[in-house]
C-alpha cells in the first residue's frame, strides 16, 4: 500500500513565504508612513488571514464588519470552526520565513530607539509580490487590505482581542 503524504496547502513554506510576503507590504507601514510591522503584528495578521471567520470576528467587534465579506468556502468548514490557535504564537516558523524573505532580498528592517524591530518590502519584493497571480494571493490581497482597519490597536489589544473571539467569549 502506498501512503500519500498530507498537505495542508497554507502551511506549505513557499505558500507562507509568499503570504507573509503580501502582508508585509500591504501593512508595513500606517497611513501616516510610521512603520509597524513586527513580528509579532506579522504572527496576529497571518493568523487573521489563515482564519477568515475568526477575521470577520475580529472586524465585527471593532464595528470594521462591512469591510469584508466571507465566501461560501471560507464558512462551516472543520479550519474555521476550530482555528488552529498555535499558529498566533508561531513567531519561530514566521522568523524562519523572514530569514528566507531576507536572504532573497525582498524585505528589510530596521530597529526603533527602544530596540523593536520593523519589517517592510523591498522594490524587488514589491516586484514579486505583484506578480503573484492565483485566486489565492489575490484574495490574500483582499483580506489583507481589510487588515489596514485594525492597524490602530496596539499589539497587546490586537492579541487580547483575537483571543477573546478565538476562545469564543465574543461569539
């Protein structure tokens, strides 16, 4: 008997490269040019982005709902009725694909006065996240727009807020 191996797509590494990549330049930085993409933030939005209902959650509950609307695919399905909640506190498999992203050069950072690093996009990778073309990234691209609304919270109100949806206290 021969044993396929099982493959959940959006946790293949070029997938996740590829959409860590999109985040990083759609949300590097605030509307006022300030950058606020750490790794941290870029842990919150991937988690966001891998569970659309939980996204939706999250936008409802800032008054943002009307921003996004969810796809027959994306509801009642095993994933978004059970989000895998070890994926918001999975900063070592998102630092090995920025290491990637930078190693490629298609992202830089720099670091604050307090030490905190920032990530954003290079022309390159502004270049090939451009020409990433697939039903996928395009919606990736969407939800990552949406994602904009939620750059106003800190890190601490982001997390404690995906966690009070994710356990369900909001639902």
């Amino acid at each position: 008997m021969t044993f396929l191996p099982f493959i959940i797509p959006e946790n293949e590494y070029n997938v996740r490269l590829a959409r860590l990549l999109i985040l990083i330049k759609e949300l590097a930085y605030t509307k006022r040019g300030k950058l606020v993409m750490s790794l941290d933030r870029l842990a919150m939005y991937d988690h966001l982005l891998r569970n659309p209902v939980l996204l939706k959650g999250v936008l409802d509950a800032e008054g943002q709902g009307r921003l996004m609307e969810l796809r027959y695919e994306e509801r009642d399905s095993i994933e978004s009725l059970y989000p895998n909640r070890a994926s918001l506190y999975d900063s070592n498999s998102i630092k090995r694909i920025t290491y990637s992203l930078f190693y490629l050069g298609y992202i830089s950072a720099r670091h604050d006065k307090e030490g905190r690093i920032y990530y954003f996009t290079t022309p390159s990778g502004d270049q090939f996240a451009e020409e990433l073309e697939s039903s996928y990234f395009n919606r990736t691209r969407t939800l990552s727009k949406v994602l904009v609304s939620l750059q106003k919270l800190s890190n601490a109100q982001l997390q404690k807020l995906i966690k009070s949806i994710n356990y369900g206290v909001l639902f």
